[in-house]
C-alpha cells in the first residue's frame, strides 16, 4: 500500500508498466468537470472510474480486495477515511471471490485506518485488503484501475 501526494507519483512509476500513463492521466485532467463514470485508457488494462458519492459508517465498512488489478484512488475533493489490512491477516469472508467482478469482500477490522484528503492518492495491490468510502461525507474521487 502507498499513501502520498500526486505532486510525488513520478516516484511510483517504475512499479509497473502502466503507471507513468495511469498517473499522468491523473495529473493532466481537470476532474473539477470530469462527469462521474468509467474513462478507458488502455481497454481493460487500464481504465478509470470517477465517483462523487457519500461513504458507509465505519461500524459498516467491509475490506474489500481484488487479484487482477491495483487501485490507484486519488482523491478529488472531500476527504476519505480508508481502512487496511493484509490481506494474509484476513480471515473472515463476507463475500466471497467473485472471479468475473473482481471483487471479494472481508468482515475482519481493518488493522490501519487513515484520511486521505483531495491531491493524494492511495495505491492498493492484490495483496492489501481495503475499505475506501469508510465517511459519510461526500467524496469525489477516481480509481484507476491497472491489470496486475
């Protein structure tokens, strides 16, 4: 898991193949007028889906994980109170793996919990559980999502 500000991205580039375009896509567009919904990049290897929405209490929050692709959430305004945990600490299935979507879910409690303001971003891999969206105030923010 990565936590950090935009203005430092070029320092995560190397990671993988797909994050100098993901993260120059995300310095370069003006999401003060991106309408919310999904923005391919690179078809299925890399798009992005903006978000203007209200979260779930932290008493409802769920770890949620994927194994085909890494988040990057930047945050565009508001504030997001996300959770995290390994997911090799992860025990208690909610939902199971849903192969097609992506996406599994785990009631366990998340071992860190942090904010993340607007101009940060988080970046989540298949091996960390996480609970974005843990506010009930109104965030606006883009995950884009990158094949493992």
């Amino acid at each position: 898991m990565i936590l950090d500000i935009l203005a430092n991205s070029t320092h995560y580039q190397h990671l993988h193949k797909h994050f100098e375009k993901a993260f120059t896509y995300l310095r370069t567009q003006n999401f003060e007028t991106v309408e919310p919904g999904k923005y391919e990049l690179e078809g299925d290897e890399l798009f992005a889906l903006v978000s203007d929405a209200n979260g779930v209490a932290k008493n409802e929050a769920k770890l949620e994980v994927h194994r085909k692709y890494i988040d990057i959430q930047f945050i565009i305004a508001g504030t997001d109170h996300m959770g995290w945990k390994p997911l090799l600490h992860c025990e208690q299935v909610h939902t199971p793996f849903d192969t097609e979507k992506d996406y599994g879910l785990f009631s366990d409690a998340a071992e860190s919990w942090f904010d993340v303001p607007a101009g940060y971003f988080t970046v989540f891999f298949p091996s960390d559980a996480h609970a974005p969206m843990t506010t009930l105030e109104k965030v606006k923010k883009v995950v884009v999502k990158i094949a493992v």
